[in-house]
C-alpha cells in the first residue's frame, strides 16, 4: 500500500506535496466532516453508501455539494487502484475550504476534499477476537449531533489516549447515566438472544455502516431483534455478551467494562456469529 499518495480535490498527488492553507476552516475550527472506509481484496465496501453519509453530512453542515455521490465513489476507486491498496481503510475528509477568521462562515468557501489510504491490521483484530477486549467507561462530553462525523473530536482523541494508559482497547461514553457508544465503533450488548444498542435517532452517535448493515440485514438472518433504546452500565454488565462493532474493528467481542466481567468473561456465541456472518457477507460483496 502506497500511504504517501494523498487524493486532493481531483488530483492524486504525494502527501509532501500537499500544504496545508493556514486559513482553512479546518485547520482553524474543525470545520468540516469525514468518513471511514473499509477496503477489501481492493475493493471499497459499500463506497456508495458510506459517501451518501458524507454528502449528507455536508448538506446539514451547509458546506456546498462540490462533488456528487457519483464523483466521490469514483474518487475511492481511482486512490484504491493509485495506491493499491488490497486491504485496509481510505479515510475522507471535507472542510468548508479557505475563509477568514470568522466563526460565521463566508457563502462563497470552496470546500476542499482530501483521501488517504490508512493501513489495518486485521491479522491482529482476529487474534484479539479470540480472547475478547475491554473496555473502561468515560463521560460523554462531546456536542450532539455526533451522527454528522464532524472533524471535531477532541473528547474522542483525550478518551482514546485515556483508554491506553488504562490498558484498555478502547474507552465507552456515558451520558446521562446510559450508554452511547465508543471512540469509533457502535456498541451492542446481547441480552435474552436481542441486540440492544443505543437509539441512532438521538443524535448522539456516530453514523455508523456496520452498525447499519447488522440492524438491517446480519442480525435479521440470525432471526435476532435489534432493540434501539438507551441503557446504563449495570445493564450491560447484566448482559449475556457485548460487543463493539465497527468499519475499523468489523465486530470485536467485548469481556470486561472497569476490570468488571460481561457473563463468563469470554467472547460470546452470537457474537461470534454474528462476525462469521459479517465476513461472509463481506466476502460476497467483494469477491
């Protein structure tokens, strides 16, 4: 995988080549938004999807729609091919361009795009799999509207930080006593052979592809229920199994939230399953 090829706007050019403008919003104010991409057997998965999130992401934000959906899938699979990348994520991001320092927005900004090949390790997810990760809970201070994948992550980056000094895989919020979700995957507990997960309608997660794709079509075929409601910790250590699930960690059993254990402490059954069933479905799409 070729990391230092960087697609700009409409133009694949060296990273070193690329200067950052001191007067871009995002540089300056986090102005602007992004989106995760999983690639596999050099194929973008469900690219089209993934860039209506960020077109749609935009809309809200009122950054102007520079490039269509259409332009942007074309965008992964010219970097995908460029920078052949076989296995791994392209990470995009949009600012609202060049203005001056002004919180209030000029209309006339030229947004600018920007996509990256990020390597992942796979290998080592599968191996963590096995044995389940935990996971330590943190106050959820980040501003709503989290469905947006605003560049605005600071909370997420400190709770990150926070989690490997803890010897953690990743840290949890908590807001208002329940459960959202993680620094950057969905959570899910399994609870009487039911998915329980935070309601996406609150605007207080992330949006989320695997997390759509196992409500709408993985669990369905396991004949599991996929209950959105808001629950506490307590909850979830009552839990049979729990798990994060994720374009960068696929679905990755969870065993312990604070040192305590969530069932018999291993990774669970449907779980499992539920992974199996992600990655033949993966497999199918991008054979």
């Amino acid at each position: 995988m070729k990391t230092d090829l960087i697609l700009i706007n409409n133009d694949i050019v060296d990273a070193e080549e690329i200067n950052v403008h001191p007067f871009n919003r995002g540089h300056q104010f986090g102005d602007g938004v992004y989106e995760i991409i999983p690639v596999y057997n050099g194929k973008a998965l469900h690219a089209e999807m993934h860039m209506e999130n960020l077109f749609n992401a935009m809309v809200q934000i009122k950054i102007p729609g520079f490039y269509m959906v259409e332009e942007m899938v074309d965008f992964t699979n010219r970097l995908i091919e460029a920078a052949e990348v076989t296995d791994g994520l392209l990470y995009t991001q949009v600012t609202r361009g060049i203005g001056p320092y002004e919180l209030d927005f000029p209309e006339q900004c030229e947004p600018e795009l920007i996509m990256q090949a990020v390597p992942l390790n796979r290998e080592e997810l599968a191996a963590k799999r096995e044995t389940g990760v935990t996971l330590m809970t943190v106050p959820d201070e980040r501003a709503v509207k989290c469905e947006l994948n605003t560049l605005n992550r600071l909370p997420e980056i400190l709770a990150k930080n926070k989690a490997r000094v803890g010897h953690c895989y990743d840290a949890l919020f908590v807001r208002d006593e329940k459960i959202t979700e993680s620094t950057d995957s969905a959570f899910m507990v399994v609870k009487d052979e039911m998915l329980w997960t935070y309601p996406a309608k609150l605007g207080s997660i992330h949006a989320n592809a695997t997390r759509q794709l196992i409500k709408e079509k993985l669990a369905a075929a396991l004949d599991m229920q996929v209950i959105e409601k808001a629950f506490t910790k307590d909850f979830a250590l009552g839990a049979d199994e729990a798990f994060l699930c994720g374009p960068r960690c696929e679905i990755m059993p969870v065993v312990k939230i604070d040192r305590r254990a969530i069932g018999d402490g291993k990774p669970g059954k449907l779980t499992l399953q539920l992974q199996d069933a992600l990655e033949n479905y993966i497999r199918e799409q991008t054979k």
